[in-house]
C-alpha cells in the first residue's frame, strides 16, 4: 500500500501536474514516478489503488483532454494509464468512467496538435503496451479499431516510436492464447473448456485470429514494398515475434520472409541483409529449424557462402552456438570463422594452413581477396575472425572439430606480422600489402592475444608453448609495443607459463638439453624484464609488473637467486612492502595487496609462516592507506589470514561454521586470537569498521560479525587475555565512546577490554543493517521526489511575484 505521506502529497502533486504554468524539476521526475507506481500496481490488490487515490482519475482525465498539457505531462499521463489498466479488476473502472477512451482513442488525438510531438505519439504506444497484460484490454485493442493505427505508426518518422511499436507488435503476436489466467474462477474454467475446444478444432477467438491476420497482411505488404525502411520494421518484427507467437503464426511469418528472399537480400549490398539474418537466428530458435520441411537449415547454408565476409563471419559465429545444428553447417561455419586468419596465414608462409573442412569452391574467393587486401576491411576482418575462432575455442563441443596447430600458426604468424618482423621478403605485392597493413596494429595484435589466451586451455594445446611464449617474448622486448597491448601479451604469457607448469609436455620441452624451467625463463629475459618495471615512471605499468611478478613467481623463479641466500619469493615480499610504503599511487599498492591475498591462496608458493613476519606492518600500511581500495583488498587479505589461523586451530575446513566444542581447545583459540591480534588483523578491522568509505565499512562489519560469533559460540572455553587498550589506538575513541554508552559509564578511565566484551558492547547488526542501505535511499524515495516536484512549481511561482 501507499505510504500515508505519499498519500498526503499525491493530489497537490497531480494538481502541479495538469497546470501547465507550473514546472517541473526535470522529465526524469516523471519517469521515476512510474516506476513507482508500476511497483504499486503489482502489489496493491484490485481496485485499492484507484479507490484510495480518486485523484489519479481526475488527473489523467484532466490532462488527456486538455489542450495545453506539457507533451511530457501528457505522454507520463498516458503511460500512467495503461499501467492502472493493466489491473483486470480496475480495468472496467477506468472504461466506465471514460480514461480509456479519452487516453487510448486515436481518431481523437489526430486531430490534435499534439499529436506531432514524438513525446506524444511513444507515450501513447508505451500506455498500450503496459495495458496489455490481460485479455479485455486485448479485446479493447481490437475491438476499437486501434491495430490499424498501431501499423501506421510502425513507419514512424520517429525512429524511438517506430521500435515501441515494433515492441507493442510483437507484444500482440505473442500474447497468450487463453486469457483464462486474467478472469474469475467461474469464467476461467467456462474459458478453458471452450479454448480446449478450439485447439482441438485448430481455432483460435475471432478476434485474435483477425488481429494476427491483419498483421501479418501488413508484414507481407512491407516485405514486397520496395520501401527499405519498412521492410527493415516488418523484419525487425518477425525476429521479436517468431520465438513467442503460436506456431501457425510464426509459420506464415515464416513462409513471407522467405518469398520476399531475393528482394531482401539483393546483392549482398541491402541495408536489408542485417534484419534478415537476426530472422533466420530467431528462427533457428524455433521449431522451424530442426523440423526439415521449412528449410532454415538450407537456407542458413546458402546464405552462408554468399554473404560479403564482414557479415559472413559473425553469422557464422552466431551458428557454432545454435543447439540441434547440423554437423555440416557447423563445420561450414567455423571454416568462415577461420578462413581470413587462414588466407592471410598462407599468403606470408605461400603455403595453406586451411583445416580443409570446406571446399574452396563454396566460397568466392575473390571477394575475400579483395576484402582482406584493403587496410580498414582487413583489420576489422581478421578481428571479427580472432573473436570468432576465441568462441570457438571456448565451446568444448566444437573443440574436437578444430586443428590447434594451423590457428598456433595463424596467430603466430599475424603477431610477427604486427610486430614487423623481418623474415617476410616476398616480392608479392599482395603480400606486401598484407604486411604493410597489418604492421603496429594494435587492435589486432590485442585480438591475437586474446585467442593466445584462449589456446592455452585448449587440450593438447602445451606442446605449441615454445611456438607461443617465443613470440610473446617479441611483443615484450619491443619498446616501440602499444602499453595496452604490452600488458595483455604478459597475461597472455603467464596464462601459458601457468597452464604449462603442470604439463608434463610442456615441462619435458623446457627441461630439453638439460636445461630447467628456472633456466629457460631466466634466459628468456621476462624475470628481469619485469623487475626494471617495477620502477617505471607510469604507475599503471609497476602495477602491471608487480602483478605479473606476483603470478610468475607462483609458477617459477630465476635461477640465480638474492645473495643473502634467501628465496627470490621472500624477497620479493620485502621489496613489495617497500612499494606498499612507498609507492605515490594507488595502482601500484593495490596490486601488492592483492598478490599478497594470491600468494596465500596458494600457500607451497608462500606459506604464512614466511610471511609472517611482515604480515602486521602491511596490515598497518593497509589499514592506514589513503586510498579506499587498498583498504577492501588489506581486508580480504585479513579474511584469508584469519581463515587460516582458525582453521588450524580448529582442524575444520570451515573455521565460520563449526568449530566443535569436543574438538577445539579453549588453549587453541585462544592463540588463534593472539595471533590474530599480534599481526594488527584487530586493529585493521576496528578501524575500517569506522571507515567513512561505505566499502571498507561493510568489509569490516562482515567480518567482524563472523569473529563474533565464532567468539561467542566458544566463550566458555575462551582465556580472556586479548585485550586492548582503547585510549592507545587510532580507532579507540569511537569504540571507547560506544563501549561507555553501552555500559553507562560516564566517567572517562583507563580502559581494557577483552575481544568478546569488544564485540559485544558494539551493535555490529545494527552497522550491518545502517551500511546496507544505499546512500541515496532516502534522496530517491517516492516521499522526496514528490517534495521535489512541489518545490519546484513553488519556486517558479514566487518568481512570478517577483516579477511583479
């Protein structure tokens, strides 16, 4: 129901409103005053929201009727409408008392001035639209003649009321056979019964069936026009419709776009070839696609080889993940997914790489020439075929289908390319051209490394890692790499060195003439490559380094370690807390925390006895930082510790859930505690719990909730020695306050107090519950926006005063 203050304010805001001499804050106002009262609609029961709030009424009548209502006011007022018709109960109300007629009457707005303004003519689509949620408003529709106007407006000057109205057609097209769910229970079964009979005899009501008709006439008009735009709207309508309409509607929709084939299609060349396509996947999503006598399947095939390759290959891309799709169209699909990588694969190396899956004759191949020899088509063409094969890659059931070694090959090969490489001298000219086109293009060369990556979960796939890593190593090394495209060639290659570390073929490779992995990578330059980074003037780019290092050093290290004889990955750890103290900018000391956080999720790289020692001061540097997303990854780094810690306490691989009495020592958690305040995880907590960031004050609460309980749970076994003195920390005072408040302490005195009597006297439910609430829930509240509304026509009045 409505809250009584809204209720209070509704009839003054309605009255602001229908005067067109009052103003409006803005038209987003409006807009969010239906949401609203779509909200309401849904819940209020029957006729409540009209009965209660009669000025709902007489303010639609008001404005529908007038002749100098605001465009946006009168559009508001017809949305509104259609959604209070929207109720079948209040539905009847609103047609007796005239608001339907006077909303939704198209021989009367014609003649209205009004009618001209795009505002007008979409908010009269968008109230039929809402409206049309159960069967009278379906048999108001048809019954008053107002499909004929729907279908003029398909062709819209107005290209935002031409798609409404595709949206209220289809809407139509696919409305549910039996309006038996909108009656009375007595209606509804004298409904299905009489449905049941229909569909026994193939019929449908009258209406429905005269409605579905007359669209479909129109959608065949359109077809055959010759007028492009409104064969672009009646196609765009078939592709809404087809999933969800009966199926001897989407039959017919069918038959119609498939006569009008040729005209559609043209050359290649139509405006129309786009909207056809989006039809034969809708297709594709019905039964018309697996049952063999409609021909969507040959249709697809033939369309497939004779579409102009910038449409060719995201089609196909479309096809590889159709359900129920031929073997052969699949494979014809993924030969055009292929076929540009390929093409210019064979060019450079003057040999095929071409899986062979599809005749050369199936395709022209002197369009694709043409397409691939010229620099804007070909750059965008190899793209869309990078995505595509990336797709394909990723689908495990078309995975068996593809030979990794001619992509390995292809990918290399057009990397090389970007990067210039020196070994292509052919004299072609097409070559050449292919080369000269194809040389620093980073837009390429990112789509390369996002197929490189996706190769690397492909099975079989590590025994090309030399062939990979050797040319990643190019696009590193290069200082002329675009900084975007540098940092994606160093994932790229840590996804391989990752992947291959626990390949036994990718590990006998590496460890070939007696060489260890150590050795390899070290010899390769990465390692050091990486660590010069890490004072790079860019922060972005230390921060990409300090990730990367973080990564490689879970896979491997160099093999000439520090010579203090300790290990490259403690180390490293130090010269990390360096940076976390350090570094000027935020990039950078986000990225420390959050190798950190990985290190310790994989704890035979750096278990946490190793770290332990350091572990309070990045606590402390965490908590302490300025930047807000240091602080959340400083406290996910704390729920990973403090998983731990308790875990091995309580010897339960879920510290939060159950720590049995039987099983945990009193002795056990108690050190856990310790240890836990030892290493500053408290203090971090404490103070992001009182955090003016939102982020860091739900991390913190969250987590503290989790201690709480365990604590509480367990609090007979708990020695009471971890303390804290309040008066001595950062984040003291406002405990110190809140624990006096909740003890009736009025004097201020040397205070320690235990964790559990710390997390009692705090209400951590009531924070939970306060940080939950958005900042602006109050400010975008039905209540203020109506405040809002009132003020403004308010204001503008007593500048008319003033005026005076």
């Amino acid at each position: 129901m409505m809250d009584p203050d809204c209720a209070e304010l509704l009839p003054l805001v309605c009255e602001v409103l229908a005067n067109p001499d009052r103003a409006l804050p803005d038209d987003t106002c409006l807009e969010k005053l239906l949401d609203w009262f779509a909200a309401l609609t849904n819940k209020a029961p029957g006729l409540s929201l009209l009965e209660l709030n009669p000025c709902l009424v007489s303010f639609i009548s008001s404005v529908c009727t007038s002749k100098s209502a605001e465009p946006s006011v009168l559009a508001f007022a017809l949305k509104l409408a259609g959604l209070l018709a929207s109720n079948e109960r209040a539905f009847p109300l609103l047609k007796e008392e005239g608001i339907m007629k006077n909303a939704f009457e198209y021989q009367g707005w014609m003649e209205s001035s009004v009618w001209e303004d795009a505002t007008v003519r979409s908010g009269w689509i968008h109230g039929l639209q809402n409206v049309l949620k159960h069967w009278q408003a379906m048999q108001f529709v048809l019954e008053n003649g107002l499909l004929k106007a729907i279908l003029r407006l398909q062709s819209d000057r107005s290209l935002f009321v031409a798609s409404a109205t595709n949206q209220l057609l289809a809407c139509i097209l696919t409305f549910p056979t039996s309006p038996a769910g909108h009656l009375s229970v007595k209606e509804a079964r004298t409904t299905e019964r009489k449905n049941e009979r229909n569909a026994c005899c193939g019929h449908d009501s009258p209406e429905r069936n005269e409605g579905a008709a007359q669209i479909v006439e129109h959608v065949e008009e359109s077809l055959t026009s010759r007028v492009p735009f409104r064969a672009h709207q009646s196609l765009k309508l078939i592709a809404l419709s087809l999933t969800g309409c009966q199926p001897h509607v989407r039959e017919v929709l069918w038959q119609k776009t498939v006569e009008a084939k040729e005209m559609l299609m043209g050359n290649g060349q139509s405006s129309l070839v786009q909207p056809f396509l989006e039809v034969l996947r809708a297709a594709a999503r019905t039964h018309l696609f697996t049952e063999g006598n409609f021909g969507v399947v040959t249709l697809m095939d033939d369309v497939l080889c004779s579409l102009k390759p910038m449409l060719a290959v995201p089609f196909a891309t479309g096809i590889i993940h159709l359900d129920n799709c031929p073997q052969t169209l699949k494979n014809k699909a993924t030969a055009i997914i292929l076929r540009p990588l390929d093409h210019v694969a064979a060019l450079v190396l003057s040999q095929k790489t071409c899986s062979g899956v599809v005749r050369e004759s199936d395709f022209e191949h002197s369009v694709w020439e043409e397409q691939l020899s010229q620099k804007s088509s070909c750059i965008s063409l190899l793209c869309l075929s990078l995505s595509g094969t990336s797709e394909l890659l990723g689908l495990e059931s078309l995975r068996e289908d593809i030979c990794v070694q001619p992509v390995v090959l292809s990918v290399t090969t057009l990397l090389k390319i970007c990067e210039g490489g020196p070994f292509f001298t052919s004299s072609s000219s097409s070559v050449s051209r292919a080369v000269r086109n194809l040389i620093g293009c980073s837009r390429v060369q990112k789509c390369v490394l996002d197929t490189m990556a996706a190769l690397s979960h492909c099975p079989g796939s590590d025994v090309y890692a030399e062939d990979i890593l050797s040319v990643l190593l190019l696009v590193l090394q290069n200082p002329d790499t675009d900084q975007n495209v540098f940092k994606k060639a160093l994932q790229t290659a840590l996804n391989w060195l990752c992947s291959g570390s626990q390949s036994r073929s990718v590990n006998s490779f590496l460890n070939k003439e007696d060489l260890s992995y150590c050795e390899t990578l070290s010899s390769s330059g990465i390692w050091d490559f990486l660590m010069a980074l890490l004072n790079d003037p860019e922060s972005y780019v230390r921060a990409s380094a300090i990730c990367a290092l973080g990564q490689m050093a879970y896979v491997t290290c160099p093999v000439k370690g520090p010579p203090s004889g300790s290990s490259v990955q403690e180390e490293l750890f130090v010269h990390f807390v360096e940076i976390l103290a350090q570094d000027t900018e935020g990039f950078a000391r986000r990225a420390v925390i959050k190798v950190f956080s990985y290190w310790l999720r994989h704890p035979p790289l750096q278990p946490l006895e190793k770290m332990e020692k350091h572990l309070g001061t990045v606590f402390q540097l965490g908590s302490d930082d300025l930047d807000w997303e240091v602080k959340v990854h400083t406290l996910e780094l704390a729920q990973i510790v403090i998983d731990e810690i308790l875990e091995t306490s309580s010897q339960t691989s879920c510290p939060y859930s159950i720590i049995p009495s039987a099983r945990c020592k009193g002795r056990d958690l108690t050190e856990s505690l310790r240890k836990l305040h030892h290493l500053m995880i408290f203090n971090t907590l404490f103070s992001g719990l009182l955090d003016c960031d939102r982020p860091v004050a739900q991390q913190a609460c969250r987590i503290l909730l989790d201690l709480k309980e365990v604590i509480i749970d367990h609090t007979d076994i708990v020695d009471k020695t971890v303390v804290f003195d309040l008066q001595g920390c950062k984040w003291g005072q406002d405990i110190l306050k809140k624990h006096f408040e909740k003890h009736s302490i009025t004097t201020a005195i040397q205070v320690c107090v235990d964790i559990e009597e710390l997390l009692q006297s705090l209400d951590l439910e009531g924070r939970q519950r306060a940080l939950e609430k958005s900042s602006d829930h109050m400010e975008n509240s039905p209540r203020s926006l109506m405040q809002d509304i009132l003020a403004a026509a308010h204001t503008v009045e007593e500048n008319i005063v003033d005026c005076y």
